[in-house]
C-alpha cells in the first residue's frame, strides 16, 4: 500500500467528534523521519474533490487548522469540526487533551 492509502486509512479511522494531529498520522501510517507530518498534508492535498475521507479531522500539533491552498478550507475545516461538536478556543485552537483521538496505541 502506498504512502497516501496508508494516510487515507488512517485518517478515515478517526471517529466523529475527534481530531489527529499531521504528527500522530504520520506515525500511525509508517511514515519515518522529520517530513512524515508533511507528507500527511501532501497525501491529504491529494484527496479528489468529494473524497469521503475525513480530512476535517486533522490538525496540526497545536490543535489548530492548517492552512491549505483552497482560501476557503480553513473556514470549511472549522465549520465541518463545529458540526462534529468539536469546541475551538477564542484563538481557534482544540483543546487536544479533550479532543485528540485515542487511537489505542
């Protein structure tokens, strides 16, 4: 399986409500070394229009939204975690001790 199969199975196991940030995919998809949350962002950018993975539900390790080449994603992003009930601080961050995905690693 490749590296953005790899990404997309991981982040389609995250359940509603909860967010991973670019770091943990990484790791959880076998992706070494210091450019694995990078290569998460590549895989996530390379998701077609209308892919059913949740890409919404990946954050970077501050629990903020990165921002993306769409001008409208980061807007999508929080509005789409907002319906999931997923709360964001007055700085829109996620409490990630809240929110984080406990993957049962």
């Amino acid at each position: 399986m490749g590296r953005n199969a790899r990404v997309w199975a991981v982040v389609s196991a995250i359940p509603v409500g909860r967010v991973a940030t670019y770091k943990q995919v990484a790791a959880l998809a076998h992706i070494e070394g210091p450019s694995g949350a990078r290569q998460v962002g590549y895989a996530l950018a390379a998701l077609k229009t209308g892919s059913d993975v949740p890409w919404h539900r990946v954050v970077n390790v501050k629990g903020g939204v990165s921002p993306r080449g769409d001008g409208d994603a980061p807007n999508e992003q929080y509005d789409r975690l907002a319906l999931e009930g997923v709360a964001f601080d007055a700085f829109g961050r996620i409490d990630l001790t809240r929110y984080e995905w406990d993957y049962g690693g």
